[in-house]
C-alpha cells in the first residue's frame, strides 16, 4: 500500500469533442483530486469541451486522443508520450473507447501502471472477442456507476467479476441543501407563479429522458385536478437534438394552457432551481445512475420516478419515491394525484428521499475513489 498520506499523480483519460455527463464527471473528478493535493493530468481530444473546460478550471491537459475518426495511430503515439514524460502511478480511463489506446501504449512499451476503468453507460453491444480480451484483460480494476451498469458490463465485456465493483457517484451535500433556499425567493428569480403547486422535471431533452411522457401526464393532471398547477421542464435541448427538442416545445404547446408550464435552459447548478417545486418527476426510460434524480432528493422533494435502470440503487419503491413504470404516462398521473391529494405521504416520501441522499455526497465518493486507487496502486507494486 502507499503511504496514507501520498499524493499521486493520476492520468484521467476522457477523448472525444462532445460535452456530456461522462466529460463532465471527469472535469470534476479531475477537479477534486487536484485540490486534495494529488497533481491530474486529463488526455483528451484537441479543440474539445473538455479541453476547454480543463483550461478554465485550471486543470493540466494533453491532446491528442482521437482527435479525429481515423486517429488510432497517431493517439497511440500520443499516449506513449505522455506516459513517459508524466509517469502517472495509475492511469483512470473514463470511455470505453479510449481503452484500446491506453491498453496498446501500456502492452506494447511494458509499461505497468495500474489501469483502471469507469463504465458509465449501459451498452448493448457484445465485447467479448480475442481484441476486447486482450485489451480488457490489462485493467486491473473497473466500476459501474450503478449495480445495472456493473452487471450490464459483466454481460457484454470479457471483465471478471471479481476485478468489477460499483462506485455511484456523489453530489455536492452543501450546495444541494434545502435549508439554503427561500421557495419564494427562487421562484421569483426563475418567473415561476407564486401561488400555485410547481411539479418540475430536470434534464436535457432527448428522446430517452420522458419529456413527452411527463407532458402528457401533465395534461391529463390538469384535466382531472381543479388546482392551480404548473409544470416545469429544465435542461434545453441536447446537442445534435434540437429538432427533437422543437417536437416537444410542440407537443406542450398543444397538450397545455400557455401560462402552465415553463421550459427552463440548461442550469450550472439546479439546487435554486429544485427549491422552488413542490413535486418531482423523474421519467427518464433507463437511465444508468441519474444524478438529478439524486439532487431532487437532496432538496427534500417527494418523489415519483421510473423504476429502470440504475435508479434502484437510490430509490426503494413506496418509501422514498413512488415507482411506475417506463413510457406510462398514466401512472405519472395517477402518482402525482396520488401525492398531490396525500400531502402527509408526499412529506414522508420527501424527508426519505433526503435521508438516502444524504449516502450519496461528494465527500464520501472522493474518499472511496482514493482509497481504490491506492488498493490498486499497492496490489500491482
């Protein structure tokens, strides 16, 4: 084992010129290991978000990895470089993608510092040829993000059940604090009605994420409920989605009443944002981990979620959170009613909700990252 006390040098590895939630854990994991002391140098693509974003948060970058399609070569080259002249003691790749080229650099010059490795998404597609062997096989230690991934990637990935654990990332307990916000404060800041019972959704919007569902549960809501209700959807549109996005704006625009619902953009920090509803809605049809969902718990909100995917490593259902069913937008309804018409349930929804969040901070995930870390450091040397 290392010295408690070691601070590290750790080679993050996230390629690729798009900005999502795989690049922006690495910024900020990369972030918070550098402010713990250790010294994080990221390998990504040239004249990428994560590029960008390194340089503004300060935070040591290579390019080189993948910069365009047909690069495999010339990354190869790049990450042998980097690892001569950084000499990391573990190396943390956050895409599957990008193992291939960290694996052959490692191989094919000897190198042996640890690799491990973060699955983050749910994949359908088999690895399990002689290559995936060969290039899996050099990890020395891999999570999922959520017990689905873990087992999803036990099934299509030629990994050993033993070298794969979970590790479900954290939020921030100190910015995601209900006691931090004034409710009519924040609903001031974001034009939200003063009065009425706000039901919100928080994500980008993607065919996947249930925008439509929660739309369409929204409408018959208002049907059904002589209440002064208003419906919240934030997030923006995802890149490349935008024409998705338009169908939705569309859809709302037909299903409900122009003054009761609010799209809201893409917002750095939700925590305000979340204070001001009184019911959330997570309808995302599989979703890996989803963290908002974990940051509207934070906030003390009752719940209503899918129960798919990665989710169930927060939410046990009928205790901190109401559980329907994928692409159901009558059952939304029916929970949302259900909670709207029950405020004493819909409060002890609320206050589990926040009770199981409080296992999730970011605190503690940092912890367990450098405490893996330095098991697998001390089980190579």
């Amino acid at each position: 084992m290392l010295p408690k006390n070691h601070n590290m040098k750790i080679l993050q590895v996230c390629g690729g010129p798009s900005w999502g939630g795989i690049e922006m854990q690495t910024v900020n994991i990369s972030l918070e290991l550098k402010n713990a002391g250790h010294r994080v140098v990221i390998f990504c693509s040239a004249n990428s978000h994560i590029a960008q974003k390194s340089l503004e948060s300060g935070i040591e970058f290579q390019t080189g990895l993948f910069n365009t399609k047909k690069s495999l070569r010339a990354s190869y080259g790049r990450a042998k470089i980097i690892l001569k002249s950084f000499n990391p003691d573990i190396i943390h790749v956050q895409r599957s993608h990008d193992l291939s080229v960290i694996v052959a650099a490692l191989r094919i010059t000897g190198n042996k510092t640890p690799l491990v490795f973060t699955r983050r998404m749910e994949s359908r597609l088999k690895k399990k040829s002689l290559v995936h062997r060969w290039i899996y096989n050099r990890v020395d230690k891999a999570w999922g993000v959520s017990s689905f991934v873990r087992d999803n990637f036990l099934a299509t990935s030629p990994m050993k059940s033993e070298k794969v654990g979970v590790m479900n990332n954290g939020i921030d307990l100190t910015v995601f604090d209900p006691a931090k916000f004034d409710k009519a404060e924040m609903r001031l800041k974001y034009s939200l009605p003063a009065d009425a019972l706000i039901i919100g959704m928080t994500g980008r919007i993607s065919p996947m994420k249930g925008h439509a569902d929660f739309i369409r549960s929204a409408a018959e809501l208002s049907k059904d409920m002589k209440k002064n209700l208003h419906f919240v959807m934030a997030g923006g549109a995802s890149v490349g989605e935008e024409a998705f996005a338009t169908e939705i704006y569309k859809l709302a625009s037909a299903l409900l009443s122009k003054d009761s619902y609010t799209f809201i953009e893409q917002q750095s920090n939700l925590a305000g944002l979340l204070s001001a509803l009184d019911l959330y809605v997570f309808p995302s049809h599989r979703e890996s981990f989803g963290n908002v969902l974990l940051e509207a718990m934070a906030m003390q909100l009752p719940i209503i979620a899918v129960n798919a995917g990665g989710v169930n490593d927060m939410i046990s259902c009928g205790k901190n959170a109401i559980c329907v069913d994928p692409q159901q937008p009558k059952a939304i309804y029916k929970a949302m009613k259900i909670l709207i018409e029950n405020p004493e349930y819909a409060s002890e929804i609320a206050f589990a909700a926040f009770a199981r969040a409080q296992c999730f901070s970011r605190k503690s995930f940092l912890e367990n990252l450098l405490k893996e870390y330095k098991t697998v450091i001390g089980n190579t040397l």
